[in-house]
C-alpha cells in the first residue's frame, strides 16, 4: 500500500529539538551489511567487499571499483524505510567516493540520500544528511550518477532522531494515517472485477524472529497488484489493516518473509492479494507459534592475521546471528580457531560434535556459508550415529553412499516446501546432507548443506534454510548436543484455541478404525472402541495446548478438565488435576515427534491420506506413550514404554484429529468395512471373500460377533477387527 512521503528539509521550521537518539536498529535492517551481505538492500551495480582498502566497520562494506584513472559511473545501494515515524533525524553514512592515484582531489557525482535530499561524497569521510519527516515510508542509500572516481565505497549506515519535526506533528501525522486509511478502506471496500482465489499452505518454516510462507493463487481473471501475508497476536482473521509484509524470496515462487516476530510466541497469518481493480482476497488463517529464541554463543582464538580474523569472525557471528533466528537450540557454543591447512584438501574447514571448529588460510572458506556448514556438524550432523546409517531415520546404501535418503518427515516437509514441490528428498553420504530432486524433476534446487565454498551464494534465503533444515533434522530425533535426550521438542501439530480433538492410535488392532483415546475414570486412561455411527462423547475429546516457551504440549480432557500426565517412574499414563491457579508442569508435556509413514485412512471417495505423532518425554530415558491390547473390560491400557522409533512401531504412534474432522474420519472408517461380518461376504475391495471367521481362541464362527475376529480370505490373508 502506498504512503503519503513529505521528505522537505524546509520543515526545520519551529523545530522541537530534543537529545538525539540512535534508531538504527529499530528501523534499518542490516545497517552495517554484516548480516547476510545485502540482505534488505536493493542494489544496482554495488557489491559486496571485505579487504582492508577502505576504512570498514566489521568485516565487509559495498563498493564499485574499476581500474584507477577509470570512472565509476553509476549504481546504487538502497532501503525502503517502513512507517518511520515523523521527526527530525539525521543519517550518518561512512563514504567515499575517490581517484586512488590522488585521493585527496574532490570527486563528483556520489550522494548519500534521504528521500529527495542528498549529501554530496566527495572524498573519504563520515558524512551526514539531516532531513525532517512528516509520515509514512522513506527510501535511504547511496546513489552514483556518472561518478568521477574510481573507487566508490559505503558502509555503516546509522540513523538518529533529534526530536519532533515541529510543534504539532504527531497530530498530523494521526490524521495523515487516518485520512490514509479512510481512503483506502472506501477504495478497497468499492473494488470491482473477479477476486481471486487464495490458498493458504498446511505447512510453514518457522524460526524464533521469523515466519515463512507460500500462497496458492487462483488469479480468477484478476490482475495482482500486491501480494504478501497479515499476520497479528490478537486478530484470528488477520487483515490489511493489521500487520502486513509484503518482502519475499524469489524461488519457486515467492516466498514471504513475515517478521519481525517475537521469539516464542502466537501469531494468526494469512495470506492476501490486492487486485488492480481494488479487490481484496484472502486465504483462510493459520494459527502458528514462533521457537524460543536460540542461545548460541562464539568464541574465536585469533590466530590469524588481521585480514583473516576479521573475515572469520564476521563469518562465525553472523552465522550465530542466523542459528538464534532459526532455531531454539540452546547451549550450543562455537570455539572458532584459525588453522592452516585445516579440513579436507589442506585448505577448508572442519568441526567436531561440540562445537570445536577449525578454518584454513583459504580465503573462499572464510565465511558465513562454510562456518555454518561446520556448525552442522557441531550439532550432530554426520557426528551422531542417530544421523546416519540407522533403519530408523536413514538408509544405509554401500553400493553409492550418495543414496542415503532421510526419512524423517519435518527435514523432508522443509525442502519440499522451499522447494515447492513434492518431487525432493533430503539425502547425503553419511557426513553431509543436501536436498535431491525425484520422479524426473530437474529444478535448480537451493544448496541446503553449503558443501564447498562454491555452494555459498551470499543470501539470507541460503543462510536460513541451511540452519532450517538444521534444525528440522533435530526435530526429527537428531540430538544437538547432550542436553537434548530425544531431537528437539517444537510446534509440529497445528492447534486452535478452544477446538476440541481426539487422538487414536495407528495401529490396526489397537483402535485404528474404531478406537479413541478416553478417560475412564477419575484417574485412568485408555483407548475405547466407538461404533463410528454413534455421537463421541466429551470423555474423548481433549484441548490441546502448546507451550512456546519448551515446544511441548499439553492435553486436558474436555469432559472432567484433566491432564494426560507420566508421573516418574510410572508404567502407564494416567490423569490429573490442576488446580485453577496452576499451571501443568513437566509431567503434563509432551513432544509431540511426526511419525515417518503416511496411512491411507478409508477407502474410495471417503479416505484421508494422515499420520500419527510420538507423544514423548525425557524421563531416565526417552518414554514414550504406547497403546496396549483391548482387555475384557472393554478399553486398552496405554502404558510408557522406552521409544521404538522404528516406523512400524504403530502402537506407539497417534493420529490427531481436530473436531472439524471427526465426523469424515467416522465416515472413512465405516468405508473399511469394519461391521457385522458373515462367512462369504465380499471384502470391501471386492477382489475377495470371507472364507472363515474365528474368535482369538481358534473357535470358528459363522459371523463377527462383538469383540475381536480373525477374518480369513479367499486370498489367504487374515485381518484381526473389533466388532463392537
């Protein structure tokens, strides 16, 4: 949405100057260009540098260079200040704009520029713009126009505020909005044409200050004038009119960048699109909750010389900068140390599980992209067997170890959705891993394990999907470092506030078509077969909570207000009471861990395509919960037990379902067939028959009675059911 800019030095005029106030890092993003090279920046023949031929602040700085005696010309380096408040303020830029055989004689044709204002860079220095704005957004930069010197630098943008833009300007400036807004709702609320159809995506890439998302459009005829996500804390169906980001990545599509967020908390976002004609459309909301906010710390020894020390650190803080905004991990300390000849060829970098690193005197391997592919390896990957090479979570090919394929389901989730496509897989060698296309795709795919020097492009997008798969592989199980018992617990099922939902266990003969997870008692639990036809009762539904702070949840029974807890040392998973003005505490959470295999639930037009979760926890090992066989009582016990994650340990995984779908899951498992069986009827398939019918003990029956039934077909297989 356009805003009204009124960028005049003019307005000095009855100025209310107060003390001046550093405001960079509340409005401009990557001030210094130490976080991700020009991640924020717009940019036109300006790149990035890092030698020591100009006055730098940190690491690196932008510039435009040709030979001496040559002209630079023109490009620019620039950023769209977003609802800057009004007031008086003055930028601070460090410049140059010089002839590097005579560097004191004045250049033309470099400006440092606010708006339409502009300091002139003629020589080397720290220049300074004032400007007084009144509302809305502002463009800041450095712009050359024919520029006489050679070689044209900038770095370390700040921004201070000196006090009101004049007597009254907060006044103006509410009405500037107001007005604003009123025009826009009136011209938004009157759009004309066909609005087009958005779909908002099932998953999103999470991280502790920052959301991803897609959108499928469906332009119905429209012309997309904008596009981007709302997203508020309050608002469940977030608007324009809310939070609005309109940035994105270019891959496959766009990918849009919500932030800033808060680390660990709640957020409704959807998506939207503004037509040509004015219409206004959205997808439907999602409610998502941010990770904690990462804990990494760095050490670094200084063992090289000037020039490599600052390359290496800027390349080691940077790459915690982007480990705390993509993940939670806590405890994780990087000791950086200079090596020559350190890693594979004598020349590049290596780290161990723990976070002891190594970098070489290869210059290439002195940055952002190669430390974070050693911190992979500090936080388990290729370093913890659990990695590779286990049945569980990775195939082991000894005839093309470039084959080794990931199974677990929140990695592979990341890449297909950064990639947009279901066609990719997380794979590696048993040391590494990247992302992999299937089925015949071809796609230049993102470089998710930074492999080599040449696979670092400079951009936040492959900087924060690298940590992302990261920390979707210790989501999966893969532990980060010691403190962490069993992968990383986090936002992995999707929850509304005040929905109720119901859990059944995966497995065919402990409730799969026909069981739910029921309180029975005061104080126990279990899973209990329903007839699909009939309503379900509250003493199955449960509210589900998440808890942002540790990525666990919580499940309270809707009938009597109990939580599911593991009290230490337990052999079954019980219930309690909290009281009113507690909150439950470590024997309440739960991690939920995604299982590794989709099940078809339901047959023909009635069937969901679904998979179940681990409900674990840490306790003298990792627990999990896991469904036990249906007693004569008429439920199934559902004890702790030591994890099983092997993918056909289906009486340890758990289907969730919100109450939205309960009624088309009770449709789906009636498409199975489970009922009153006779000898010779069809199976629901059709392809084959009942041949025999025997109870548990052997007794052959000429019809399913209540209770479980060997069905055995004309095929020769059996299936054991309940009949209710």
């Amino acid at each position: 949405m356009k805003k009204i800019l009124l960028t005049n030095l003019l307005m000095l005029t009855a100025l209310c100057m107060n003390a001046q106030t550093d405001v960079t890092n509340k409005y401009i993003k990557n001030a210094d260009f130490e976080v991700n090279y020009l991640t924020y920046w717009t940019a036109s023949s300006i790149t990035m540098q890092n030698n020591a031929s100009f006055e730098k602040h940190g690491g690196v700085y932008v510039q435009k260079w040709v030979e001496k005696g040559s002209k630079v010309g023109s490009g620019y380096i620039q950023q769209e200040i977003k609802n800057l408040p009004q007031g008086s303020y003055t930028l601070k830029v460090k410049a140059q704009n010089i002839q590097q055989g005579s560097p004191e004689t004045a250049q033309t044709g470099a400006v440092i520029f606010v708006g339409d204002a502009t300091t002139e860079v003629t020589a080397t220095g720290d220049y300074s713009l004032d400007f007084t704005h009144v509302y809305g957004n502002v463009t800041i930069g450095f712009r050359l126009t024919n520029a006489t010197g050679n070689y044209a630098c900038a770095d370390n943008f700040r921004l201070y505020r000196n006090g009101d833009a004049y007597e009254g300007a907060d006044e103006d400036e509410a009405r500037l909005a107001a007005k604003e807004r009123d025009s826009l709702q009136n011209l938004y609320d009157n759009g004309t044409g066909n609005a087009p159809t958005v779909t908002t995506p099932d998953y999103f890439a999470i991280g502790s200050t920052f959301v991803l998302g897609r959108s499928t459009v469906k332009l119905n005829g429209a012309v997309i004038v904008e596009r981007g996500y709302c997203y508020s804390e309050t608002n469940p169906e977030p608007t324009i009119w809310d939070n609005v980001s309109t940035y994105n990545y270019s891959h496959e599509g766009y990918i849009y960048v919500i932030e800033p967020l808060k680390p660990q908390t709640f957020y409704w976002v959807r998506p939207y699109v503004i037509t040509k004609k004015n219409r206004v459309a959205y997808g439907a909301p999602k409610y998502i909750a941010t990770l904690p906010k990462g804990a990494c710390t760095w050490t670094y020894g200084y063992e090289g010389d000037d020039e490599q020390d600052a390359r290496i650190v800027q390349a080691i803080s940077n790459g915690i900068i982007n480990y705390n905004d993509c993940m939670g991990l806590k405890n994780f300390n990087l000791s950086g140390h200079y090596q020559y000849g350190a890693g594979a060829g004598n020349g590049t970098a290596n780290c161990n599980y723990g976070g002891y690193m190594n970098i070489s005197q290869n210059s290439s391997y002195q940055r952002t992209g190669t430390v974070q592919h050693e911190f992979a390896h500090g936080v388990g990957v290729g370093t913890r067997k659990i990695d590779w090479g286990y049945a569980q979570l990775g195939s082991w090919d000894d005839t093309n170890v470039h084959n080794w394929e990931w199974y677990g389901r929140r990695a592979n989730d990341l890449v297909r959705f950064m990639e947009n496509s279901n066609e990719v897989q997380v794979v590696g060698d048993g040391t590494h891993t990247w992302a992999q296309n299937t089925n015949g795709r071809t796609k230049t795919l993102i470089n998710y394990g930074i492999n080599g020097a040449g696979e670092d492009n400079n951009t936040q997008l492959l900087y924060r999907a690298n940590a992302m798969l990261v920390e979707a592989l210790h989501e999966d199980g893969l532990c980060a470092t010691y403190d962490y018992h069993y992968g990383t617990p986090c936002y992995s099922y999707y929850i509304q506030p005040g929905k109720k939902y119901y859990i059944k266990c995966k497995d065919e003969t402990l409730g799969l078509y026909d069981g739910l997870l029921n309180q029975r008692n005061s104080s126990a639990i279990g899973w209990k077969p329903y007839d699909n036809t009939e309503a379900v009762d509250d003493s199955a539904a449960w509210y589900i909570e998440y808890i942002p702070e540790n990525g666990n949840y919580t499940f309270k029974n809707v009938k009597t207000g109990m939580y599911l807890t593991h009290s230490a040392n337990a052999t079954r998973v019980t219930v309690k009471s909290i009281a009113a003005n507690k909150k439950p505490g470590t024997t309440e959470y739960f991690q939920l861990m995604p299982d590794r295999t989709d099940i078809t639930y339901g047959t023909g037009t009635n069937n969901f395509k679904t998979y179940g979760y681990w409900f674990i926890w840490d306790d003298s090992g990792t627990k999990a919960m896991q469904a036990n066989a249906l007693l004569s009582l008429g439920y199934g016990p559902v004890a702790v037990a030591n994890i099983n994650n092997a993918s056909n340990t289906t009486k340890q995984q758990w289907i969730i379902i919100s109450e939205d779908e309960l009624e088309a899951y009770q449709d789906a498992a009636i498409a199975t067939g489970i009922r009153t069986i006779a000898v010779d009827d069809e199976a629901p398939n059709g392809n084959k028959t009942v041949v025999g019918i025997y109870t548990t003990g052997g007794v052959q029956l000429q019809k399913s009675q209540p209770g479980f039934n060997i069905i055995k077909y004309s095929d020769g297989t059996t299936k054991k059911i309940f009949v209710k």
